[in-house]
C-alpha cells in the first residue's frame, strides 16, 4: 500500500495509527518488530530517520492480537527533502514482510 505524508520540519508529527489487514484478515503482532527507516533513496546507506518499536522508540504496537500499532507523536526535524519510506515488520515467526511505503515529505518552516 502506498501512503504519503507531509510535515512541516521541526514541528510535532501528530501520532498516525494502524490496523493491519491481510485481505480483511487481522495480522497478530504479538512478538512482533516493526521498523520504518526514510531514505533521501533506497540505495541510500544512511536513514534521515530511524523508527521502531523496540523500547517504544518511534513506533508502539497497542494492540498486538488486532493488529494495532502507531508511529509516535514526536518533533521531526530533519532536512527538507521528499524521502522514500517504508515500514517492515518481523513477525514471531521470522517472517519478514512490508505493507506501507510511500514519500515522506519533509517541508522547510517559515517562522524559526
């Protein structure tokens, strides 16, 4: 699934929350690792930013058996660029998959 989204740089980005469906079908994140890396490319070998769920840093899994989770409210502040992303997620199993991605549009404020 493709999502984009636009954030004005150093301004809070407002919690996002996820259900995750397989053809109607919840996924169980009980055990769970989900990650979401923005990239200026996706041969870039540095990320701009770096989220996960692992100690709550960026990313919370709120409901594991209904697959719930959320990309943290948080201040961004990073250069100004449209940045590839995606969100992976090792399931219990070792099974590796990605559902989202998109552009990650960082904009340049004006009042500083």
């Amino acid at each position: 699934m493709s999502l984009n989204f636009s954030h004005i740089k150093s301004d809070t980005f407002d919690q996002v929350n996820f259900e995750l469906k397989v053809n109607t079908v919840v996924k169980n994140l009980t055990g769970a690792v989900i990650r979401m890396q923005l990239r200026k490319t996706a041969d870039d070998t540095t990320p701009a930013l770096s989220l996960t769920s692992v100690s709550g840093a960026g990313i919370t899994i709120t409901s594991p058996t209904t697959g719930l989770f959320k990309i943290n409210t948080q201040i961004i502040n990073i250069p100004v660029f449209d940045y590839e992303y995606d969100i992976e997620i090792t399931f219990a199993d070792g099974t590796i998959k990605t559902y989202v991605q998109g552009i990650f549009s960082i904009t340049q404020e004006i009042t500083r």
